[in-house]
C-alpha cells in the first residue's frame, strides 16, 4: 500500500539471536526477501541482511511449499552458483524427505 511492503519477517531481536545464538547455518523463507518488509525502519536496518549474512550465515527466499515439509528431518540442497565477487546467486532448491 502507500506506506510500502508488509510481508512478514523476523524481528530484530529474532534476526541478532538466529545470528549470534544458535547454530542454524541460514534461513529460508517464501517472500522475495528475508527481511520484513518494513524492515528498512527498523534499528539496525534490515536486521537479516545485517546480522545472518554478516555471520556468514546465508538466506535463502522465494521458496515454495514449505508448508509440505515435515517440522524435523528435511535435508536442504541449495547449490549456489559460483559467481566470482557477486553477494548472491540465483539457486534451485531441493528438499529430501524420508518417505
């Protein structure tokens, strides 16, 4: 609307924790960013951005059917491409599930 996107996402101090608390290596998510998307108002900006990527941690977005996936036991395959000084890279997606 005229106030700009609002697509969920995570809170700053969700982002700093993910980032600096637990051992998860990144984060997917189905919209076109993983930052809220009011996030260009919060404190820091875009907290995903500046917090996961700046401890090497990745993001992954735009994903589909994670609704699918079991809440444990999933493995991701997220090959990246190997683009020499980019900041990101266009992936296909896989997830396995125990049948």
């Amino acid at each position: 609307d005229e106030t700009g996107p609002h697509t969920p996402g995570v809170s700053v101090e969700c982002a700093r924790w993910l980032a600096e608390e637990t051992p998860v290596l990144g984060i997917g998510v189905e919209t076109v960013g993983t930052d809220a998307g009011t996030a260009h108002s919060f404190d820091p900006a875009f907290p995903c951005h500046s917090f996961l990527l700046g401890a090497g941690k990745y993001g992954l977005t735009q994903l589909r059917n994670l609704d699918r996936l079991p809440a444990t036991g999933a493995v991701v395959v997220a090959p990246p491409l190997p683009i020499v000084g980019g900041s990101g890279s266009p992936v296909r997606v896989l997830a396995l599930v125990e049948r």
